[in-house]
C-alpha cells in the first residue's frame, strides 16, 4: 500500500467518524429534548439549573428526565468535539494528498518523453 493510497484510506475514514458524530449530536439533542419534555410534564413547577429542569419529589418519571437530559448534553457536547477533531484530521489528511498528488505529477511530467527528448535536444 503506498503513502497515498493510505492517505486516501485515512480520510474516508475520518470523514465516516466525522459522520458519526454528527449522528451522536442528532441523538443527545433528542434525548435533550426528551428529557427536558419528561420533566416538564411530571410537574408544573420543576426546579431549573440553568436551562435544566429537574424535579426533587420522588417520582419515577423524574430519575428518567434527569437522565435523559444529562445523557443528551453530554452527547451532544461530545458529538460537538469529536466532529471537529475528526474534521480537522480530515483537513490534515487531505492537505499531505494533495502533497503527495503534486510530488507524483511533477516527477511524472519529468520522465514523460517529451521533456526527455527536450534536454536531449538543448544539450550540446
């Protein structure tokens, strides 16, 4: 396998990882929501930290919400960093092909026949 097809290789995989963490964001925006909609509709009047419901009476709903909306906010703040990680390494990887692409056109147009027959020419 050569430097360029790995290179190649790399990417495709970065780019499904980067994927990926767009469909983690998706899902803790969801579970975010759901939770959020769970808490909200056990009582009328949650307790909030921050922009976070929760409800401190003993109810079976009120564990599922909390979890819910923890487990969202955690996906989607991982979703959000992971995607970014794996799209600069995609920038990386894309970067040294595209190297690796010019170093392998100019040493092809340097062994093409015409240029050969160019030097063979100009020199005395």
């Amino acid at each position: 396998m050569s430097f360029r097809d790995y290179l190649h290789e790399k990417a495709e995989e970065s780019r499904h990882n980067e994927t990926l963490s767009y469909l983690m964001f998706l899902a803790g925006a969801i579970f975010l929501v759901g939770g959020i909609l769970e808490t909200l509709s056990l009582t009328p009047q949650p307790n909030w930290f921050l922009i976070f419901p929760y409800v401190t009476e003993p109810f079976v709903g009120a564990v599922l919400g909390l979890s819910l909306v923890i487990s969202g906010f955690s996906l989607i703040v991982f979703g959000i960093i992971v995607g970014l990680n794996y799209s600069r390494d995609r920038g990386w990887y894309m970067e040294e092909l595209r190297k690796a692409n010019s170093l392998e056109e100019t040493m092809m147009q340097e062994k093409s026949p015409k240029t050969a027959r160019k030097r063979k020419n100009k020199a005395p």
